[in-house]
C-alpha cells in the first residue's frame, strides 16, 4: 500500500467505526496525517467524526510539533489513568460502563493484572455493538463481564438485589467542556438514573478531550439503525449526548482524579 492508499483506508475505517473511540481516533489520525501532512488530508480527518476534539488537538500539535513527541502523550496519560482508576477500585466492585472506551478498558484491565477483584457490566450499544467489543476485551483479561441490552440499563442500575447492583458508573468521554461532557448516546440516561440510585459516576478521559470550542452532536447513517426502512418513516441516530458536569462524581484523567471544578481550573 502506497501512502495515499494508507491514508485513504484508515479514513475510510474511522468513517465506518472500525476504528472507533475519542482516543483511537486521534492516535490513528495523527498517524494518517504524518503519511500526508497537508491542510486538505487535516480537512478531511476532521470531517470524519465531527465530536472528537482530540483529533483536533493532535493535527493541531502535529503542524508544530514532531509527531513522536505527541505519540508518546497518549501512553503517558493513560497509565497515569490506570494508576488513579486502581485506587478507585474496590475488591467487589460492580462497574457499570458504556460503549467501547479504551481509556476505560485499559485501566479496567491494569487493575485486575495488579491482583483487583471485581465485576462489569455493559450495555450492548446499539446500533453499532461496540459493547461486545468492550465485553470481548475484557473477558479475555479474566474479567466477569455481564452484558445487557440497552433498554435494561435501568433494570441493571438498579440491580435486583443489592449483591447485583453496580457501585460504580465509568464513563469514557469524546469531549470535556465548560458544562460537563459528551460521550456515546445514552450516557446522560445513565448518569441521571445512576444518580437516582446514589451510584458515583466518574468520567475516565485523557485531558487532551478538553476544548472550549462548541462540538457539535454527530449524527449517523439512518441505515445503521434500519437498514432498508420503509419509506416516510423518520429515523434520528445522534452519536452522542452532553451530560451535565452536576451527574458527575469525579473527572479521571492524567490530572488526577478531580471533581469538575477542580479539573477545569487545572486544565
Ligand atoms: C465511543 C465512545 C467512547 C469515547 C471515549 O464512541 O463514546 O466512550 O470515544 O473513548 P464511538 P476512548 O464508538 O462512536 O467512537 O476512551 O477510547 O477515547
């Protein structure tokens, strides 16, 4: 494969959600990007997912900066994550968490090589399934993972009994704002029904999601949703939702572990 060829298929995977996640995205941009650094192919790795102000923060960096330096970011930052997220973790633990986060997953699977002993659960993320991805990767590091549909998230926040109720929201984000965040539609459910049931909801996020810019709320394919509908039946598939920075307990990123507040004056 030339370096076009390169460019044009990792595009045309981030477009597809082959290669998905706020943190994928831009580690995979940024190297697209290196294979051809010019404004037209920038333009074009924006456009593909319109949420995702890491990607931009990195194309940005990367007209200034060498691009191993900004590589080397993304690994920094997530292993200062693990190490928070594994103090936060509790033997026992229930977590909940949402659609495929790899800021989540890795700190979820750091803490269980380092000896942690605990559950999740997962919803399934329609239309695209990226929870079974998140189930498959962290099942195969051993840990117990219990999936369900997305219509049950509330059946399993508020847990039958109180041995099968989880303890713990994780959210990944794709953008952190002034107000709070955006992640995978059907986060702001689930902050407001875990906050219903006393249950901490912590965004797990590189700091580099942070931007004072408006992001807008992709909107997908209707096809993902129901492909060949009949017609004049009206179809919405958004990406993503805000959630207000009030559902949240704690921000985890490379900063620390901080509340809202506290992590917007440091960023
Ligand atoms: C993925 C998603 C993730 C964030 C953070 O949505 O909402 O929670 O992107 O992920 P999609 P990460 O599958 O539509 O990209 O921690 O990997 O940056």
């Amino acid at each position: 494969m030339n370096k076009k060829e390169e460019f044009n298929k990792i595009l045309k995977d981030i477009k597809s959600i082959k290669i998905q996640g706020a943190r994928n995205i831009a580690k995979k941009a940024l190297y697209a990007y290196s294979l051809i650094p010019n404004k037209i192919s920038k333009k074009r790795l924006l456009s593909s997912r319109p949420t995702e102000p890491m990607m931009e923060k990195v194309l940005n960096l990367a007209e200034k900066k060498n691009f191993r330096e900004i590589q080397e970011h993304f690994e920094k930052a997530q292993n200062k994550i693990n190490s928070e997220v594994f103090k936060l973790i509790k033997n026992k633990d229930i977590i909940f968490t949402h659609c495929h986060s790899t800021n989540v997953i890795n700190a979820l699977i750091y803490a269980k090589t380092k000896g942690k002993k605990f559950e999740v659960y997962n919803t399934e993320t329609r239309p695209l399934f990226q929870g079974r991805k998140t189930a498959r990767q962290l099942r195969k590091a051993g840990i117990k993972v219990t999936m369900f549909v997305d219509s049950a998230l509330g059946v399993a926040l508020e847990g039958r009994q109180k041995n099968q109720k989880p303890n713990k929201v994780f959210l990944g984000a794709d953008a952190l704002l002034k107000k709070g965040i955006i992640n995978k539609i059907g986060s702001n459910i689930i902050a407001n029904i875990a906050l219903d049931n006393k249950i901490p909801v912590y965004i797990i996020a590189d700091s580099w999601k942070f931007t004072k810019k408006q992001i807008p709320i992709e909107q997908r394919n209707l096809n993902e949703v129901w492909d060949k509908a009949p017609k004049n039946i009206k179809i919405k598939n958004p990406a993503f939702e805000f959630v207000p920075k009030k559902y949240l307990r704690a921000i985890v990123s490379e900063l620390g572990t901080l509340k809202y507040e506290s992590f917007l004056r440091k960023i």
